[in-house]
C-alpha cells in the first residue's frame, strides 16, 4: 500500500501543491510553522476524514478560500485506486473513489491503513481509555469484516438504552435493547481478547527490542468483571445506571493495560520511554497487519527526532525499513535524518506552505 501521488488546495498554508512519492521513504523537513505537518496531517486526513491536530474544520480551510480539496492516488500490489476529499466551511464532506462518491468514510479507512506517531500521541499510553480502544478496534477494523458493523450498532444501542434509561423505572422495560445489546457486547469482547493475544507475541518483541531493560506486559480489560455474563451486570446495576443517566459498565469501558516490572507503565516510564513504548505498539501493529493479512500499513511520523537519542533513531529507522511500508517523515533539518540511509527515498522541502 502506498500513495504515488498527491494533490493538496487550500489546505492550511499550503495554497496549491502536486507531489509524486517515493513507495518507500519520503522525508518532509522545514522550520516550524513552514508547513512540514500539515502536509503530513493532509494525508492523514484522507484515510480518516478527519484531523490529528484540530477537529474545527474551518481552522484548516485557507484563510477566506470556501473548501479544500485532497486528492491521490494509492498502489498496493497490481491495484490502483483514485481517491478525493472536499471539505467546505459549512460543515459537508464529499469523498470520491475512482470518481464515483463514496457512501461511508470506512471506505476510504479500510484503503488507506495507517499509523501517525506524534510527540502528542503518548496519550496511547497516558491519556483515557478510548485511546487505547481506538488502537484495539483500528486492528479489528482491518483484520475483520464484520467488526465495524457490529461496532457501529453496539455504539447504537447503547446510545438508545441511555436515552431510554431517562423515561423507564422498571428494568423490563429495557430488556427490548438489553437482549440484543448483550449479545453483540459478549461478540465485539470476544474479538477483541482474541486480537490482543494475536498481537501480544508482536508487542513484546518489539518493546524488548525499544526497551530491552524492562519487562513490558499488557492485558485487556473488557469494560466488566470477567466470567460474568454482561445480562446479569445490566440487570445488576440497573438502578445506578438509571441515577447517573447512562450505562456505566460495557465494551465502551474496554481498556488494554500496560505494565513495567509489573506497575502501571505512564507512572512508571520517563516521557521518552514511554514515546519508545509508543512507537513499538504503532509499529507492532502494522506489521501484524502485514503479517496476518499482507497489507502494509503507511506510517506518519511527526517530529522524527523529538525525545529520541541518536541509538534510538537509528533503531526506529532500521524497524521502518524492516516493514518494507510507505513513511512520511517530518524533521526540523536533515541531520535530524543523518541515522536514515534507506536507498530509495524523497525529500521535500516546505518554506511558508511552499513545497520542493
């Protein structure tokens, strides 16, 4: 999977570029504010619908422009595919595959498998749970066709159970979305406890690998005490969660849990450990994806020198290069890159949204 090429309009500083890729390595260097992540963000934009930056879409239209526009092409093996984004300020997306528009953004998702790692991205580890569900059910996402669907009508339900929880006082009366709540809730569970003990040999390869002095485990949480059927915890805790107006027990309470040396890994770990934890879940999982379904996963790094000692970037860039996957690759300058000598590469240089 790679882009060959990329056209961006209007998108944040950038007025107008057209760039062609490199399938492998494409480094993007420029001072801060030139608009190396942008670039970067523009083409994470075109797999998600959606910024890693901001979530206000008129803040990334270009000052008094009415959209803008992302459009690339995409190889994997002997495929080729088209695919367009318009944003407009007043809030409406169109997207096209092969000139024809796309009914769900998950089309385009399912294209385009990519993995961002940033300096803000430590929230993987540090921040809530949803982070971590989100790098659980973006494995699932990919790994099996029946998990979105599933996925999008547990997220349904729950949300009518919520709103029913509102108006009933007894607690038959949500059985009607209780019984089927429950057993999509114990399929999703299941996938995912499956996908973490896939994953789980990958993980610890690879932060033995980032991190050989410490010992690193992980376990999953299902959102509900384990060997528990979730009917009995809903029925169980009907009366509370009619108090605090939701359902407080459930896959949206899912969690995957870090340890090192047996604590919990963000209390444990400095800021660059815990950003070499990071980038050895990102890099695990793509290659997992590799591994199971042979598809290569695109990688986006932002900042590439930021927290890492030289040893430690030349470890990430002979990984990179290992997976045999498009990267993006923002630095500051090239001697940033000076541990990356990959033979086939690109090299764009950004200055006030211009790009050569």
């Amino acid at each position: 999977m790679a882009i060959s090429r990329l056209l961006v309009q209007n998108f944040r500083n950038i007025a107008q570029t057209d760039l062609e890729f490199e399938s492998k390595f494409n480094f993007i260097v420029g001072n801060n504010g030139s608009g190396k992540t942008s670039l970067l963000e523009a083409v994470y934009y075109l797999a998600h619908g959606r910024s890693f930056k901001s979530a206000v879409s008129n803040r990334i239209i270009s000052y008094e422009q009415p959209h803008f526009l992302l459009h690339c092409k995409v190889q994997e093996y002997q495929h080729q595919w088209s695919i367009g984004l318009q944003k407009f300020r007043q809030g409406n997306t169109i997207f096209k595959i092969n000139g024809e528009e796309a009914n769900k953004l998950s089309q385009l998702t399912h294209l385009l498998p990519m993995q961002i790692i940033t300096p803000e991205g430590l929230n993987l580890l540090n921040g809530g749970p949803i982070y971590r569900r989100a790098f659980l059910d973006w494995g699932l996402f990919h790994h099996n066709n029946a998990f979105y669907p599933a996925w999008s009508n547990l997220n349904r339900l729950l949300k009518q159970r919520n709103a029913a929880l509102q108006q009933v006082s007894d607690y038959n009366q949500l059985l009607i979305w209780d019984k089927e709540l429950v057993k999509i809730a114990h399929q999703v569970t299941s996938w995912r406890a499956e996908y973490v003990e896939s994953l789980r040999s990958e993980i610890e390869r690879t932060c033995a690998l980032f991190l050989p002095e410490l010992h690193i485990s992980l376990t999953f949480y299902q959102g509900w005490e384990k060997e528990t059927n979730y009917g009995d915890i809903l029925k169980r805790n009907f009366q509370r969660d009619k108090a605090v107006g939701y359902t407080m027990s459930g896959t949206q309470k899912a969690d995957l849990r870090f340890r090192c040396n047996g604590l919990p890994a963000e209390d444990v770990l400095s800021r660059g450990q815990l950003k070499l934890l990071m980038c050895a879940l990102r890099l695990a999982q793509g290659e997992h994806l590799m591994t199971q379904k042979n598809r290569h996963c695109i990688f986006l790094i932002d900042d590439f020198a930021s927290e890492l000692d030289p040893s430690k970037r030349e470890l990430l860039a002979h990984r990179l290069q290992q997976s045999q996957s498009q990267v993006f690759i923002t630095a500051i300058t090239n001697d940033q890159l000076i541990q990356m000598q990959p033979k086939n590469h690109r090299t764009f240089y950004v200055k006030e949204g211009r790009i050569d």
